[in-house]
C-alpha cells in the first residue's frame, strides 16, 4: 500500500486536467452512499467538532465494464478550534483499494485532495455557468482553498483582475502576496460590496453563519459559486440572492440536506426544489441546460460529494 503524500499530490494536479476528469466521472456516475456525520463534543468553551464517512465505488454494472474500478472512503475531521493553533480545521485521509479484491492500494493526504477536488469541482462547474468572457474575478475568504478556486477560476475563463475580501483584511493582503499567475493582477479590498458589484465571478470559501453576498449587490450576468459554508446553519448569501439567480448544485441529495444557502429559503417557501435547474451530473451529461442567456446570473453550490473525492483519488493514483 503506498502513502501518498500532499506534496506528491500538487506535483501531478492542475486544476484543468483535474476538471476534466471530475467531467468524465460525473458523465459515468458512481455509487456514494449519503456521507455518514458524527458530532464530537470539545471541552467546555471549545465549539462542537465533527467526524465525516463518505464512501463510494465505481458503478460496475452500470459502466458495463469488466475493470472493477475502485472504492473508496473518506475520513476527515472538522475542528473549528484549530484555527485558534494555525492548524487546518478541516483534516483527514482517503483510503483508496482495488474495486476487484478490495486490496488497500493507497492512502492520500485528505486534506490536500479535497482541497483540490473542490476547486476542480468549481471550475468544472464555472465552464457551464460564467460567461465564457468574465474577466474579473472575485475571492471571498483566504483560507487554504483559496489560492487554488482563484488558479481554477483563472485555468477556466480569461480572467485578468483577481480581487481577495477575507474579515481580516491583512490576511486576504497576505494572500494576494502569494498567489502568482501570469497575466492576473491580484490584489486585497476592504469594499465588499463594490468588489462584487464589479465581478463576473464570485466565490465563497468561508465557514460565515451568516450571508455575506447580498442579491441586490449582484450585477447582470455574474456567476456566484459557493463553496464554503457547507452545514444547514450557514450562509454565504442572502435569501434574494438564491432566488434571483439561475440555481445549480453538484449534488441534488446532498444539497438538501446539508447546504444551509439552499436549504433555509427552501423552509421559508422562497424556492421550491424545482428551482434547482440541475446537478454536475446533468450538466455534464447534457440533460439540462446551464447558463441560458448572457446577462443570467448563475449560482452553483458545491458542498462535495464522495463521487468528486473517488475522481480525484483515482486520478492522482494514475499519475503518482
């Protein structure tokens, strides 16, 4: 059984290569059964932490295909405290083994690939939903995902200005600091507001309980792409937002069970599920329409699902 570590997995991954698989395995689909959560509860004054089971193997008889593929399983932790230490509230592995024997045939860094299948998950999503032309994007939070929804936002449209908004601003400066691509001018802003009123792209990346984009800021056009924010109690946007914009989720199931951006408006009988236009797969697959005229503002939520983490430990298996 290899170990496969995050540096050997940013050695072989970009975020384009990586969207093009996600694209191949949302088209074929896989068997992932609903994530399976477990509240820890932290010493007195420590905010409650949670444990994450998501399993999922390929769909053998579906695919018709005589290679049995791969399982696999995802362990991760979420501990708001770490933030407090300089640690990653979000860490775990990814248990990769034959789809044949069931043989463990490598254990991935899960921090490292979730992190990468969420920004390839965006991205993937943005070549159906942004303008082909969106030149400005917008990055809102500067955690550890942020540097890479900004290279797959960037991989995917002809992005040419990169704002950064994160609650403290010195640390949305720090990142802009960082993040170097050709051709991209990045830069900080304290103006949350006038930063979204002039983006083709905004994307969220935060753990906000309450909404930080408001609809009346979005401008004609403009693609929102939530990322963060991913448990029933939080928000990355207004009610208004969601209900002005064309709706799209990469997981119907897990959308409305878990995304707190769908599902509040849904409980206050703002949307209904119909509303949803459709998932990845259905983008992927044609069966629904994405972006419909120029001037559609779209929004995508992502909350991650077990597919996009079997796609991604597979395709970096394949390359390591």
């Amino acid at each position: 059984m290899r170990v496969i570590t995050a540096q050997e997995i940013d050695a072989v991954m970009t975020p384009r290569d990586l969207a093009e698989t996600m694209r191949r395995a949302f088209r074929t689909g896989c068997i992932a059964p609903q994530p399976h959560h477990e509240t820890i509860e932290r010493p007195d004054g420590e905010a409650t932490a949670s444990l994450v089971i998501m399993p999922s193997w390929n769909d053998f008889k579906a695919q018709g295909s005589t290679d049995k593929g791969f399982i696999g399983t995802k362990i991760s932790s979420v501990i708001p405290e770490n933030r407090r230490k300089n640690l990653p509230t979000v860490m775990g592995v990814y248990l990769l083994q034959s789809g044949k024997t069931g043989e463990a045939l490598a254990v991935l860094d899960g921090r490292a690939l979730t992190l990468w299948r969420a920004a390839a998950t965006s991205a993937l999503a943005s070549s159906y939903l942004s303008r082909e032309d969106s030149k400005r994007l917008l990055m809102i939070g500067a955690g550890g995902l942020a540097p890479l929804l900004i290279a797959a936002h960037c991989a995917m449209r002809p992005i040419e200005e990169v704002l950064i908004w994160n609650r403290t601003t010195a640390t949305a400066a720090s990142l802009a600091k960082r993040v170097k691509l050709s051709g991209v001018n990045i830069h900080a802003t304290d103006n949350l507001q006038g930063a979204v009123r002039g983006a083709d792209i905004i994307s969220c990346a935060t753990l906000s309980t309450s909404p930080l984009v408001l609809g009346e800021w979005l401008s004609e056009g403009c693609h929102l792409d939530l990322v963060g924010a991913n448990l029933p109690h939080m928000r990355e946007c207004d009610d208004r937002a969601v209900q002005d914009c064309r709706l799209f989720v990469d997981s119907y199931a897990d959308a409305f069970t878990r995304a707190g951006d769908i599902i509040k408006p849904l409980e206050n009988n703002l949307i209904a599920r119909s509303d949803v236009a459709a998932d990845l797969s259905e983008l992927c697959r044609g069966t629904k329409a994405g972006r419909r005229f120029y001037a559609q503002k779209t929004l995508f939520k992502s909350v991650g699902t077990a597919l996009e983490d079997l796609a991604a430990a597979s395709h970096v298996f394949m390359r390591t």
